[in-house]
C-alpha cells in the first residue's frame, strides 16, 4: 500500500462534457492489482478466464470485488468497510478496513502528479491491444508511475466505489484504467467505463485501497 496525502483532482467525463473537482483526505492505495493467488488465498475462488498465480485477478463483478474487500479485512483483524445485503451496500467512511477506491483517488493516485493523459510512455507502463498479445500479464511487468504504482493503466481494469450516472444507467459503476484488450485511447487516466454490478468479464479486476485516519 502507499499513502497519498490529501489533495484535489478535477474529474471530466466526455460524454456529457462535464468537469468537477474533488477534493480528496489522506487514503492509501495498492501498488498492485489484486492477483489471482491473493483473490484465491483470501476467498478459495479462482474465476479468472486466464489463469496464473501473478495475473489479475479478473472475470469478477463489483460485488465480488466489495465481499473481497471485506474478507480481507476480516482476515487481518480490520473493521469491514462495508455493510452488506442482498441489495444494497453501504460504506462505513469510519472503518479501517480495505474497500474499493473512489474514481477520484483512483485518478489522482494514476496520475501522481502529471497533467497529461498518462504518467509516462504508454508502452513502457502499459499492456494494451498493441503489445499484450490479446491477454492479460503478470502484475508489476511495466513501469510505475512516480508513486511506485504498477499498472495503473492497462493489464486490467478496475473497478472503482462510485456510481457512473445513476439517473442515466441506474446502478452502473464506475471503471477506469483500460485493460489489454483495449486500444491506446481507451489507456488514459482520465477515461470513464461503466457496468453493472454483477457483470464479469475478462480484462477487468480491481485493486483495493484504505482510509488513512491522519
């Protein structure tokens, strides 16, 4: 995990033109996506279309993402962040425990300081369409931006806390990242996708992040 300071990231989104900004608290955020052997440690599962203990975890819904999260907080002695039922689930911004990032931390942590659409060339830092070979990679194979996080863009998307456009396309959840099927525009650090909830498929993932209580 590494710590990002409190700071703003303004957010755009292309297809209605809109721009905010976000002011952000002190949170921490994994170097790594989550690979398919710590899913597999933490859950018993492994449902990834790809298989290999140093990949990312992939083919899991946002759902399966937030139960993770939960589990690996109850695992190492955390207070869960979320409270779940069969319909719902709330965050609890006090716990301690691991939780999916917000598309504004997750923006600012990809960017690390850069204005620009990546953090660097994109494929010294990326695997996209162009060098993946159609699948996804070990994590950590690529460059990593200045704060030490890998695969920020590219290898798999992730799946973010937010909601996309509720009055649009109701649960809808945000991803960001681009994965490796995906052509170079799609592997930028300001790019919104969306999907349901309880979609899996197999260039997108996760990683997890924390609230820092400083």
């Amino acid at each position: 995990m590494v710590s990002v300071a409190a700071g703003q990231v303004v957010l755009s989104d292309r297809r209605t033109q809109r721009r905010w900004p976000v002011e952000l608290t002190p949170y921490e955020i994994a170097t790594l996506p989550v690979t398919q052997a710590e899913y597999a440690r933490v859950t018993g599962e492994r449902p990834s279309a790809f298989t290999g203990a140093k990949l990312p975890v992939e083919s899991v819904s946002w759902w399966d993402a937030v139960r993770f999260c939960n589990a690996l907080s109850e695992r190492e002695g955390r207070e869960p962040a979320y409270r779940l039922d069969d319909e719902d689930v709330q965050w609890d911004r006090t716990a301690d425990g691991y939780r999916l990032p917000t598309e504004a931390e997750w923006e600012y942590a990809c960017r690390a300081g850069t204005t620009g659409p990546r953090y660097g060339p994109l494929d010294e830092i990326a695997w996209y369409r162009d060098n993946s070979g159609e699948r996804p990679h070990d994590v950590g194979g690529r460059q990593p931006n200045a704060w030490g996080l890998h695969d920020m863009l590219g290898n798999v998307w992730n799946w973010c806390w937010d909601v996309y456009d509720a009055e649009v396309y109701g649960t809808y959840r945000v991803l960001r990242g681009g994965g490796w099927f995906d052509e170079h525009w799609s592997c930028r650090a300001s790019v919104r996708r969306r999907s349901h909830p309880t979609f899996a498929v197999d260039d997108v993932g996760f990683r997890v992040a924390r609230s820092d209580p400083r």
